[in-house]
C-alpha cells in the first residue's frame, strides 16, 4: 500500500515549484474563525485579558492543555477562538515565541492592530 502523502511534502512541491506562501509557523485558521490577540492582561484562575485583531478586548480562557504545556505572559502573540455564544469571551489556542512573533512580523502576517513587534 502507498504512503499517503503528508502535510511536509505538499509543502516541499509547493516550494520546488516557486510558489512562495509558505509561511514556518502556525497561522490563524480563518475557516475555523480563528485570529491573532495579544495578551494585556492575566487575571488568574486561567482566565487572560486580551485585546483581538478585530478590535475587540476578549475575556480569554486558557484550557488546560495549553496551560500545562507552556506559560503565557502579558505582550504574548497569541491565536483565539471567539466563543459563537458569547461574543465577550475566548478561547486561547496557541502561543507564539518572541522569536515567531519576529518572524511573522517581518513577513507582514500579523494586523496592524496587534502587532506590536
């Protein structure tokens, strides 16, 4: 049975072909409502003040699974999910190094809003 083709070598043909969207780091999914926040502010209790690309200051939450793995400080590029229900709240799905914060600046990937690198 043949290999399926993984995420890794549609890339590679897409480099080798010219086409230059590759971007190294995880971006927002917009089909999934996905965007980019900053941190302003942790209140405790995994819950986290941020201020969205869409202009809006969310309530963010920070699920567990996220808060074992690493630590969120305040001026953290973050990815959230506005909740459907309440427009006011949040979840928080990735956080990004000071280093893919740089990058993705450099490369003009992140709102005018938010990016404060």
């Amino acid at each position: 049975m043949p290999r399926r083709p993984s995420l890794d070598d549609k890339i590679d043909a897409q480099i080798l072909s010219g086409v230059s969207d590759y971007v190294r780091v995880r971006t927002p999914r917009r089909e999934k409502g996905e965007m980019f926040a900053i941190a302003e502010q942790l209140l405790g209790a995994s819950k986290i003040r941020i201020a969205c690309a869409d202009g809006k200051t969310r309530l963010g939450r920070i699920p567990g699974k996220l808060r074992r793995r690493m630590w969120i400080r305040e001026g953290d590029l973050l990815i959230v999910v506005p909740w459907e229900f309440q427009d006011e709240k949040a979840n928080v799905v990735w956080r990004y190094t000071k280093t893919q914060s740089t990058y993705l600046s450099r490369q003009k990937r992140i709102p005018k809003l938010v990016d404060i690198f």
